[in-house]
C-alpha cells in the first residue's frame, strides 16, 4: 500500500528495487510541479471523506494543516506544518481575489489562527473538520453545509502559489 503523498525515492519511471527485488508501480503517477487550478483542485480532492485526526498527514486520518501541506507538497512545494506557521508564508490577500489554491485562515476567540483551509472556485473551500469537506466561504467564515451554520471565524488569506 501506498499512500497520496508518499514519496518513492527509488522509482525509475514505474520500476524499482527493494532488497534486490523488483517491483512495478502500477498507480496513479502525480506530478509535482504540475500547478494549475484543475490540478490542484483535483489533488485536494482526492482527500475528500478522510477522517479528521489531529498530526494526521494522509487518508486514514489527516488535519487541516496536513491537508494543506500535503497538497502542496504533491504540487512541489513545502510548506510549514501547523496552521498558524503557515499563515506566515505567501503573499496576503484579499479574499475577493483568493482563486483555487490560495489559503484562507481563521482565528478562535484569542485571534489565535487554529484553522486553514484551501480556497477552490466559487467561494467554496476544501478543508478538515470532521472529516475533509467542501464548505463555503465568505468574510465571516466557514459556512457549515451541513449545519448551515458557521464552523470557523475568518482571519485573513495568503498566496503561496505564483502560476
């Protein structure tokens, strides 16, 4: 089993060796450094129902902070682990400019940044809360689909990608 993500330093194309053994991937192949908004739109979804487990960084469990990081990290670019260091990285923006890939964060009571999520087309956002979902967005928050209330304060958006 190998999991999104995952990192095969071995690989020659479909082919490598492990203890003098050959094997043959027979996945997907993503491809890093591939940025556009299909792409990234398809990447972050492909995480979509995975449980919420806090540190969790693949899909048997993941964070909103690991599910940033790891969508950037298939699309060749790294980026802090918790939330609140990636609220540092990047351009600020506006969030009627953010487009597919911009990151948007929220802040509790304290103006502590606890949540980010990863901005896709039509205000919706792809984030980790109960499990990964799409939600919308707007200058309040996160607007639960589900509840129909809102899960999350917004804080501000940052820009990391520059397609």
């Amino acid at each position: 089993l190998i999991l999104l993500g995952s990192t095969l330093p071995f690989l020659q194309g479909r082919k490598m060796q492990l203890d003098n053994l050959p094997f043959e991937y027979q996945g997907d192949l993503l491809e890093p450094g591939k940025v556009s908004e299909e792409y990234i739109q398809f990447i972050a979804t492909r995480y979509m129902h995975a449980p919420y487990l806090w540190g969790g960084k693949t899909l048997f469990g993941i964070d909103c902070s690991g599910l940033v990081q790891m969508v950037y990290k298939i699309l060749g670019y790294r980026i802090y682990r918790d939330a609140y260091q990636q609220a540092e990285q990047g351009q600020p923006i506006a969030l009627e400019q953010a487009t597919t890939g911009d990151l948007a964060f929220f802040k509790n009571e304290a103006d502590r940044i606890t949540h980010v999520g990863l901005i896709l087309d039509d205000k919706r956002i792809i984030h980790a809360h109960g499990h990964v979902r799409i939600d919308i967005v707007d200058e309040k928050g996160i607007f639960n689909l589900t509840t129909k209330k809102y899960s999350h304060k917004f804080s501000h958006c940052r820009r990391i990608l520059d397609y």
